[in-house]
C-alpha cells in the first residue's frame, strides 16, 4: 500500500464519519471499509401499490399506501491496498424493495462513476448518487408497485418495474 493511498483513504473515511451520523455511515473496526445505509429522499405524496399473490382471492390482490420513507439501500464496501491510485473499493449492495436487475443497474452505474473519477475517491459521490438520484436514474415513480410473492415459510417483496428481468430478490455486488 502506498502512502498515498494510505493517507487517501484515511481521509476519506474520516470525512464520511464526520458528515454522516452513526446511523448512515459505519466504518469497519477491522478492515479499511465500512457500510453506509442509504435512505432515498422520496417525493412528497409518494405511494406504493403492493400486489398479492395471484392465487389470492380479488378482494385481497392489492392495496395502496402513502409512504414517508423506504428502507434504506445498503452499500458495504472494502477499500484494496491500491485504491484509489488503481482499484476501485469492492462493494454489495443492497435494497429490500428493489429487484435484482435494478440493483445490478445501481452497480454498474456506481462502476461508470469510477471510471470516469479514477485515481480520485469515490465513496461520497456514490453515496450522494445513491440518496439523489436513485429514484430519477430507475424511472421509479408514484405509485410505485411492489408484489408479494411467497418464498418458503416467509413472503418477500420483488419490486415490479421497468428494469426488471426476473423474480429474483436480493443484493447486487460490483467492482
């Protein structure tokens, strides 16, 4: 590791830790890396249509709610010995209310803004994408539509929308 890198990533996550309150930002105690929780600023007004089963009866396949907030995305990342003169940090992320494909879109994006900065840090332009742009860059709207779906004992949510290719849910990794 340079000291170079060293002495950047030091700064960078000192600068995280200052701006962001314990709930968003966590640096890891053993590793350069950490995990920030990311909550979207949603529009005011904002609803989603959640759909049932579609073996369930009419009367319950659907139900509209005004929400305040999502829960959070969650990027977890490392940051390697050679970032950010060479590598970029290694991530997941993740989003309960989001698909897979969208997820992977996230990524991919999170990889363009690294090229497009590399040899600079990343870590906040990422975060303040993830938080502002979101909604925007996924085409997500009101009413945003989401679907039980039964999964072994439990339910989870798949996100209908138009980036999505499957019924998967789950985290995304990039790097």
């Amino acid at each position: 590791m340079s000291s170079e890198d060293k002495e950047a990533q030091e700064d960078e996550l000192l600068a995280l830790a200052s701006i962001y309150d314990e709930d968003e930002f966590k640096r890891a105690e053993s590793a350069q890396g950490g995990e920030t929780r990311i909550c979207l600023e949603l529009p005011q007004d904002f609803k989603i249509f959640v759909r049932g089963d579609s073996t369930e009866s009419l009367q319950s396949s659907g139900f509209e709610y005004s929400v305040c907030f999502l829960p959070p995305l969650v990027l977890n990342f490392e940051l390697p010995p050679d970032y950010p003169s060479t590598s970029p940090p290694v991530f997941t992320l993740s989003g309960k209310w989001l698909s897979q494909a969208q997820l992977s879109a996230l990524c991919k994006h999170l990889d363009n803004v690294w090229e497009e900065n590399r040899g600079c840090v990343v870590l906040f332009a990422w975060m303040q994408f993830l938080k502002e742009e979101t909604l925007n860059y996924l085409n997500i709207s009101s009413p945003y539509e989401l679907r039980m779906c039964p999964q072994g004992k439990g339910q989870s949510r798949t996100p209908v929308g138009p980036l999505e290719a499957g019924k998967d849910c789950g985290g995304a990794t990039g790097s």
